[in-house]
C-alpha cells in the first residue's frame, strides 16, 4: 500500500474522529445549557416563594378564600384584599405554567417540586376561575388561567412517590460517577 494512502486514510480517520467528538460535546454543551436556564429561571420564581406574605396569601387562598367568597361572582367579585391574595397566588403559578407551555421551564421538574401546592391552589380557585370563564363567555373550555390548570392537571396525576423516586435515581447516578459514598 502506498504511504500517501495509509497517510490519507489516517488523516481522514483522525478527522471523523474530531467532528464525531465536536458534535457529542456539543449536543452536551446545548443541553447543559439548557438545564442553566431552567435553573435561573426556578431560582428567580422561587425567589417570590420564600416571601412570608406570599405564604400568607397562600394560606388564605387554599384555608379560606372558599369558606369566607362565594364563587358565583367569579373572581372580579371578591374584594379587594381576596382577590389581592387571589392574584398573588394563582399568577405565581401561572407563570409557571406559561415558561413550561413555551419550554423555558421544564414541567416535569415544576410538578415535582410544588406539585402539593399547585394542586391544592387549583382546587380552592377551580371553582372561581370557571365561573370567571362564565362570566367571560368564554365557556367550559376557557383561556382564563387555562395553563395553570393544564399544570395542576399534570401535578394531580404525578404520583406521590416521583420525588422520591428522583432523589434515588440522583443518588444512583452520583454513586456510579463515584461521587457519592
């Protein structure tokens, strides 16, 4: 065989090699990447989160929103410190549904760290949001706050037991990277 051919079959060897590798670091680049800005942005809503008034409207909303308001106003029927409280809370959550519905945000991960929470906010306002969408003429498969439900919907049927389950799937990974004892 001639040199010039070893020499070439080498060379072109060594360079499928290199874009082989260029293109494996770089889908892992995009996709680090995209899990920093799913980070950020967590870490910026959940900023709000560690607020004690946003815990009291909270409260309020999920304890006593229902006991104290009657939906059949809709939510532009409640006084002004309800529906405060209401909008506070429901619009947290809200924006999460929406960078979850545009892929800013990964919705798995939202459901598992505040799926208690989404779930019981959607079942105190559920009832003042549909009456809302009525009083929209919007009907039963209204726009109004529609995300936020979509996400509470996913949160309701993600089982119990998932955070527990990706606590010991991190574990397992760490361990097999020998990062963990």
């Amino acid at each position: 065989m001639d040199s010039s051919v070893v020499f070439n079959t080498v060379t072109t060897a060594i360079a499928v090699v290199a874009v082989v590798t260029s293109i494996v670091f770089s889908a892992r680049q995009a996709r680090t990447a995209k899990h920093a800005n799913h980070i950020s942005v967590l870490v910026d809503l959940l900023r709000e989160f560690r607020s004690a008034e946003f815990h009291e409207q909270h409260d309020y909303v999920c304890a006593r929103l229902g006991a104290e308001h009657d939906p059949a106003d809709g939510v532009r029927g409640l006084p002004a410190e309800a529906k405060a409280a209401f909008c506070s809370v429901v619009y947290y959550y809200q924006s999460f549904a929406n960078l979850a519905v545009f892929g800013l945000l990964d919705q798995t991960l939202l459901v598992t760290v505040l799926r208690t929470r989404i779930v019981s906010v959607w079942k105190a306002v559920g009832p003042f949001v549909e009456r809302e969408r009525e009083l929209r003429d919007e009907g039963s498969e209204g726009t109004y706050l529609s995300a936020f439900e979509e996400l509470a919907r996913l949160a309701a049927d993600l089982p119990p037991e998932h955070i527990r389950n990706q606590m010991a799937e991190a574990r397992r990974r760490l361990s097999r990277r020998g990062l963990m004892g």
